[in-house]
C-alpha cells in the first residue's frame, strides 16, 4: 500500500531561525526593561526626618489643654505626605494641624517655642513682630522679624513635601488627651508620612 504524501509545505529552516531569532530579542528586551524598572524603583527611597519635638500642656487647665510641635523633613527620594500624627493612640485631626512649609532653614533649626495662651479656644498667643491673619504667628529667635516667623491657619490634609523640603507643624491635642497631671511625665509622639516615621518619647511640659 502506498504512503499518501501530505501537500503541506513545512516552514523552511532558515525561516523557524529568524522567529526565534526575533522572539528572543523581544524576551531579552523584555527582561532588560523589567530588571530596568525594578532597580529604579528600590533605589528610591521613602524617608523622614523628624526633630525638635515639643508637648505643652495647660498646668491649671481642667479640660486638658495641650499643643505640640515638630519639624519635619524630606530625606528620601520621593515625594511624600506627612498623614498622621498620633499621641497615646489618639490621631490628630489635620483641622488641629497648623503647619508651615515656607521655613527657612535656618528658622527649621531654631527650637520651637511656646508663647503663651490666648483666648478661650487655647490658642498659642501670637509674638511681637509676628501678627497677622494667620492663626498660628511664632517667632522662633525673637528677632521681631516677619520673614523668620513661623505662620500658619489650620490645615485640611496631608502635608506634601518634596524630596528635601520641610516644615514646621503646630497641633492642638483633642481636649483631655493629656492633663496638668502629665507634666513633666514622658509621653509618645508619632508621626508618619504613609509607612515610614517611627515614635518619638517626649516630655510634656507644664505652661501657664
């Protein structure tokens, strides 16, 4: 019996060469861009630097009036948001945030003080020199000068900061989180910008 040949042509060899040829350049180019991407993205770093921490509390007030201070600085690669600021597993509302990012550096080195209480909302008073629209009006060195006071209304949200950049943030306590009773008494301070921040012991100070 006879063997009925097929009248399929096979694919030339020097044809399955050149498709293999191709699709290996195409994987190849493939992986190098991945490899590419990937190294690009662990290079870049989150990071956050944050010092000059302060807590104040009222050391007659009853309803546990408190503020504290903090400033913060972009040391990573990226783009970051400053999102939350906790102390004793209470977050801070970004309406209780007063937060400047128009410090100099210099003005970011300087220690962050307290001038008094004002009012019965338990403002921080403003300082000589430093009066204005803005809620918050703090002149760090008392020089009197406007362009090295920290001035800020309260926020609405996150911070953003580019890589390098910093801010100075002022925030009230809710009510009763800490009390005249705390003075002097150590207490942790958290703030974060996404994952990254770690807590930071501080110790309140009694202010009349």
């Amino acid at each position: 019996m006879k063997t009925k040949l097929s009248k399929n042509r096979a694919l030339s060899t020097v044809l399955t060469t050149v498709i293999i040829l191709v699709a290996s350049v195409v994987l190849g180019s493939g992986v190098v861009l991945y490899g590419a991407s990937l190294f690009q993205g662990g290079t870049q770093q989150e990071s956050i630097s944050v010092s000059n921490v302060k807590v104040w509390v009222h050391s007659t007030d009853t309803n546990g009036l408190a503020w504290g201070a903090a400033g913060v600085r972009n040391t990573g690669d990226k783009v970051l948001s400053v999102d939350r600021i906790k102390i004793r597993g209470n977050d801070i509302p970004f309406t209780q945030w007063y937060t400047d990012t128009a410090v100099t550096s210099s003005v970011f080195q300087l220690a962050l003080n307290h001038t008094g209480w004002s009012g019965t909302a338990g403002n921080i008073s403003a300082s000589p020199g430093c009066s204005g629209a803005t809620t918050i009006n703090i002149d760090p060195d008392t020089s009197g000068s406007i362009t090295e006071c920290i001035q800020a209304d309260a926020g609405t949200g996150p911070v953003s900061l580019t890589p390098g950049a910093s801010a100075v943030i002022y925030f009230k306590l809710t009510n009763g989180t800490l009390t005249s009773l705390d003075s002097g008494l150590s207490t942790s301070v958290s703030i974060f910008a996404g994952k990254t921040g770690a807590p930071q012991s501080v110790t309140v100070q009694g202010k009349t």
